[in-house]
C-alpha cells in the first residue's frame, strides 16, 4: 500500500466500527487490539472500553467484517458490526444481569447480618449447610461471567479483571468448603466468595449505567432523526418511514416538526433552530434555495424541501459517525496506561502469591494468608485505570458536540490546550465569506460590458469572489455569454473562453505572466487594498495580444467576533497569525482592524501548507482555521487542523476539528474544552492511582477483608465515571 501511494494512487480503505460485548477493564482492551491488529488486512484497531466499540481501518479487499468477528470471538469476545442505519446494538442482556444482580444481593444480604453477629457473639448465626446454600448460586450462576471471562482470557494467554475476581472467589470457596469438611463452623468463607461477587455485580451495573451515560451525546444526536417523514407526490402528503426517503423526494415539513433530511428549500420561509448541529442558539432564516439539514427544526413555516442526502450520507449521519469515532480515539496519555494495565494484572497474581508466602514464612496460618493473597487479588482490579482517560475524552467530546465542537481525535482535544500560535486563513475565516462587487473600473469607460464580460468567466469558479461577481451581474439584469473553457491559475487568477475572446482575470502575477502592464489602473488598486478590498485585473485576448481593459474589485466584512476572538487568544498567550494569498496592502488594511495580529500575504495555495511547517519549527505547537479548498494541506499539516463549518468537504475531511456553526470564538472554547478535559483526566488517573497504592498494600498487611475489597474495587470504578460524567457540565461561552 505504501508502494502504491507513494507512486501517487490512492489504496482504498475502509473503515468498520463493530459493537463489543464481554470487555471489563483497560487489560480487555489491550489484548482486543493486539488480536484485531494481527489480523491480516488490519492497518489499525482502537477499541473503546466507555462506548464498547471496535474502529477498525482494513486494506479494503484483504479484510472483512466476517474476519475482524472470527478475531474477536477468538480473543475471547462477542461482537457485530455497527447497524447501516448507525444504530448501535442493542445491549439484550441488560434486563437479565438486573435481575441476577437484585437474586445475587438478596442472597448475600443474610451474610451481611451473619457477620455482624459473629463478631458480636462469636457464634455464628447462619448454619454451615445454610451458608453454603445461599453461596453456591452466587457463586456458580452470578458469577458465571467472571469464571467464563477468566477462562477465555486465560486460553488467549492473557489476563483480566474476570481472573482476579474469578481467582478471589474460587479460593473463597473453596477454602469455605475444606473448613466445613473439617467440621468447622466459624469464620467459614462462603461471604467473602459470595459477597465479593455481589459487591463487584453492582460496581459494575452502577458503570455501565454511568458509561452508557457517556454516550449521551450521541444518543441525543441520534434522537434528532424524525422517525418518519411526509412526502409530496403531485401535491398529496404520505407519511413514510424516514429510512424510505430518496434522494430527489419532495418532503412537506410542518411548524415545529423536524426536518428529515438535508435539502434544499423549493418554497416556504421559516426560521430553523439548528442548535443541536451547530451549537447555535438562535434559529436562522431559511427561504427558497437556501440548504437545511436533517435533523434541525422547523420554526413557524410550511415548508416544502426536496431532499439532496438522505441516510449515512447525511450531515447528520456524518456528525455521529465523528463522534463516534472520535470517542473510540486515545489520549496520548492513555497508550502509557496501556502498557501498564497490559502488566498490571500478571504482576497482581505475583504479588498475591508473594502476599501467601510472605504471611506463611512470618507464621501465620494457611487460611489466613490466603484470605489475605484473596484480598490482595479482588481489591487489585485495574479498571479505574482503565477508565479514567477514555471516560473522561468520551464525555468531553459528547459535551463539545453538543456546543458545536466536533473533534475527530482524541490527540487534537489534548494538543488543543497546549496551541501557541493559530494561523487563520482570512476569506471565509476571520471575514463573513460573502463578499460584494464594490468597484468596477473600465478603461473604455463601459462598466456593465466589463461585468458581463468578468461574470461570464467566472461561471466556472467556486471561488467565494468570483461567486460574488456573478451573483451582482444578476442582480444588474445582465445576461451572461456562454463559457467554452475554463482553466483556474490557483494563487492568481483563471483564464476563460468566450467565443473567440481569452480573458484573464486575476492579480498583478497573473498579468506578468501574460506581459500586461497594470500601470494605467495600478492607483486605483492600491487605493482599494488599502481599504481592505480586493482587486482583479482584467485583460483580453483576442486576435491581438493581452491588453489591459480594467478591473473588478471586491470587499469583504470582518465576523463581528473575530477581533474579540483573537484578543481572547492573545489573553491566554496565544500569539494569532493571518495567512492569506491577498496582496500585502489588503491584508494589513484588515490587520489593523483587528489589533495586535501578525500577516503573512501574498501566499498561493500551494505554499500554505510551508508556511505551517515554518511555523512549527523549533517544536512550537500550531493550530490552522480555515475553510476552503485551499486550505486543506495547511489544516492537514497543524498540529490541530479547525475547519469552519460551511467550508468545502475537503477542509473538513483534512481537519482535526470542525466547527459547523460558523462561530469563530469556538476556537477558543475549543482550548478551554482541552483544558477541562485534561483535568478532568489527572483527577481520574490520580483517584485510580491512589486508590492502588492505598489499597494493594492495605491487602498485603492483611488489613482489609475480601468482602471491603470487593466493595472497594466497585466503589473505585464508580468514581472514576462519576468524576467523568461532571464534565458533562462544561459549556461553551
């Protein structure tokens, strides 16, 4: 594949996101990805242990989802892949573990009270026969999942939380078993195998409530699809399932109802709340030829919309998609818990068998040491650790996607706290992006000829100016000729035929290339840069060489926030940079309106993506926001590539972030999201580091029983999550 693209063609890939069942902590993790990345045709697995899925990229045709199944059953799990609708699976066992839960607890609860008067009395209250009673269900039928799990670990050569509790309980068990074959009738260990079980039952039903909880995001996106949709056939409204919508139906949307699909608005006006897509609290005007999205919501008009993507190809189904993945992304910081939750469970089973033959050479007794080696194995499970990065970059993204930030990596959501310069493209960018016709100079003296003769060419640009150009030509009620070629100069201009006539549009390189003197009209365009305009020579060939006929210029507005946005950056020590292929005139005459900002002009496409890597030497750490064409190899080239949302797919494909509302001062609130995530990620590996060197030693000295450490063990996960899921709070300003 390398081969391949390093000879300039492209070598398909594809990317399968598939729902597993069976994973329990960060170890599950690491040995899920070892077997997905030794699977031939696998170019790259990241498994997410909040969200319980699979990313996995394959060489398309040397790879299947058939293959990536077969590898994660033998590795021990269960596994489907992702619905074509995005659904994820669902979770069909979730009513059954409740219920063996609510029987596990209700028969270890008399143990609870058997302890208690033990201690008091020193008698027992529960009989031997009876203790073993209400164990062994516990044991055999609600702990199936631990010994199952332990088993398909331990066959893969590997190890998990499963063998630790499995290991716990066996040894419980059956020591309570021995004691009472000896005729024993105190201090039996039928509570600890039953309570231990029950204890880390309810751990884990309290995380999976709160890990389903980190998915929150995209359930609330997913809850945006209407479920069925009012097509128009000849006038007469049908309601039909929103799966049933093709491309090119005309759908009826009534006040307050949401829009099924993206489209385009053939009649009607309204306001659209698209707050859920964008983060955009106010509704927008929507009118005739304007684009809606699926999902959004209609204001107070009929609207009548013919539907252009329909299903995964949707924006919304393209927005899931992100977060989805996004979320199964890793943290820098947590490949260096992998390795050391990849580790941590051999080197628990180690220690606890160092634990029994250390409390046997210090003489103490059999049972003793091995409800201590016991204790030491429950408390021991690494799941905290295994949850506190990934919990943590789950929410934070849920809660950014919910203000309109979109990040596509968990790299970028941590390099975006630590950005010290943010270039900004400026047309599109840190100005509105539409501009207007302002000036048209003829040196004939007959403007409305020189607009249809520059309208006319620009009929094949996707330029936002030349856009500009056609659209004041139709509003002046002049008609455009035919285009017969059309060939853009990128970084100077575009070359047109017309008939028999070759314009030239473009800046003062483009008419060097073609030996046209701009003197005549060179005042003129200093004049309108140092306003911040834009101006195109226009030349024309026809059966003589290029001649100089006049010039179109176009102005532009600043986004009302953008100077707010980049002293806000200044203010955290961000230094701001505008990157734009204008002249140097025009960029500075918008530099000075936006304070304190350093200019790079005069820059053509193809040199954007250098000017990034100039800027990042000596390690210094750069974001790139821009929104076009032309801005995708510099986006790609960032450290964090930031797309405005209206910009081309191309942009957003090559970033690391998309802002689909539009809202500039989202670049900062991108930063502080970084920040709070970060923390939110220290807090959690300091409470799951914590908790292990407080409490493995506290195991090893014998100072806590298997029952304490199985609810220890739960309480500890439960906090990791809980801790996470507050950054649900988190806002964008």
């Amino acid at each position: 594949m390398a081969a391949v693209e390093d000879a300039g063609y492209e070598a398909p890939r594809e990317e399968i996101l598939l729902d597993v069942t069976g994973m329990t902590c960060a170890a599950c993790v690491a040995r899920l990805e070892k077997a997905l990345n030794a699977t031939p045709g696998v170019m790259s697995a990241r498994v997410s242990l909040p969200a319980e899925t699979a990313d996995v990229t394959i060489a398309s045709g040397l790879a299947s989802a058939a293959d990536l199944v077969e590898a994660i059953e033998n590795a021990g799990f269960e596994a489907k892949p992702r619905a074509a609708d995005g659904k994820a699976a669902e979770r069909s066992g979730e009513q059954r573990e409740t219920w063996t839960l609510v029987a596990a607890m209700a028969l270890s609860a008399p143990f609870l009270v058997n302890m208690a008067y033990e201690i008091a009395t020193g008698m027992p209250l529960l009989a031997p026969w009876l203790q073993l009673i209400l164990a062994t269900p516990v044991f055999f039928v609600a702990g199936a999942r631990f010994h199952i799990g332990a088993y398909k670990a331990l066959r893969a050569g590997a190890a998990n939380m499963d063998v630790l509790v499995s290991l716990g309980s066996i040894a419980a068990f059956g020591l309570a078993l021995w004691r009472m074959a000896q005729g024993h009738t105190h201090h039996l260990t039928f509570e600890a195998a039953a309570l231990v079980i029950a204890f880390v039952l309810f751990g884990k039903w309290l995380e999976a409530r709160a890990r389903r909880a980190t998915g929150g995001a995209v359930a609330a996106l997913a809850a945006l699809r209407p479920p069925v949709a009012r097509i128009l056939d000849n006038g007469v409204e049908t309601e039909s399932p929103v799966d049933a919508v093709k491309a090119g139906d005309m759908i009826a949307v009534r006040p307050g109802e949401r829009i099924p699909a993206d489209g385009v608005i053939v009649s009607g006006r309204s306001e659209i709340d698209e707050s859920m897509l964008t983060g955009e609290s106010r509704p927008v005007a929507r009118g005739p030829g304007d684009e809606v999205a699926g999902g959004s919501v209609n204001g107070a008009g009929r609207l009548e919309i013919r539907a252009t993507t329909v299903g995964s190809a949707s924006r919304l189904s393209r927005i899931i998609r992100l977060v989805e993945r996004a979320q199964s992304s890793k943290a820098p910081i947590q490949h260096t818990v992998d390795k050391v939750a990849s580790v941590f469970v051999p080197a628990v089973v180690a220690l606890a068998v160092a634990t029994f033959a250390g409390w046997r050479l210090a003489g103490g007794d059999f049972e003793t040491a091995l409800v201590n080696a016991i204790s030491l194995l429950v408390v021991s499970c690494p799941c905290a650790l295994g949850l506190a990065t990934p919990a943590a970059v789950a929410v934070g993204m849920g809660a950014g996607a919910r203000s309109g930030i979109l990040v596509k990596d968990a790299s970028a959501l941590d390099l975006a706290r630590k950005v010290q310069t943010v270039v900004f493209d400026k047309t599109g960018t840190l100005t509105i992006g539409h501009p207007v016709v302002s000036d048209i100079v003829a040196l004939d003296g007959d403007g409305l000829a020189l607009l249809r003769l520059v309208a006319s060419a620009e009929q094949g640009s996707e330029h936002a100016l030349g856009r500009a150009i056609v659209s004041r030509a139709r509003q002046d009620g002049v008609d455009l000729l035919a285009l017969d070629a059309f060939e853009a100069k990128p970084g100077r201009g575009l070359e047109a035929r017309l008939g028999q006539r070759l314009v030239h549009v473009g800046n003062r390189a483009l008419m060097q290339d073609i030996a046209v003197d701009v003197a005549p009209l060179a005042m003129q365009a200093e004049q309108i840069e140092a306003k911040g305009g834009t101006a195109f020579f226009v030349a024309l060939s026809d059966e003589a060489a290029p001649r100089l006929v006049g010039l179109v210029a176009t102005s532009d507005e600043l986004r009302p926030e953008s100077a707010a946005t980049l002293e806000r950056l200044r203010a955290l020590g961000v230094k701001p940079v505008m990157l734009t292929g204008d002249s140097d005139a025009v960029a500075r005459a918008f530099a000075a309106r936006l304070g304190n900002v350093d200019v790079v002009a005069g820059v053509p496409p193809e040199g954007k993506a250098a000017e990034i890597r100039r800027l990042r030497e000596g390690g210094r750490i750069v974001g790139m926001v821009g929104d076009g064409v032309n801005d995708a190899p510099p986006l790609a080239e960032a450290d964090v590539g930031i797309a405005m949302g209206a910009g081309s797919e191309t942009a957003l494909e090559a970033a690391s972030v998309a802002l689909p509302g539009d809202d500039l001062a989202k670049v900062v609130s991108l930063i502080d999201l970084s920040q709070a995530t970060a923390r939110k990620i220290r807090q959690n590996l300091f409470l799951a580091f914590a908790y292990n060197v407080i409490m493995i030693p506290a195991a090893a000295a014998g100072m806590l029983s298997p029952v304490a450490a199985g609810a220890a063990m739960a309480a500890s996960s439960v906090s990791v999550v809980t801790n996470a899921l507050l950054l649900r709070r988190w806002k964008a300003d």
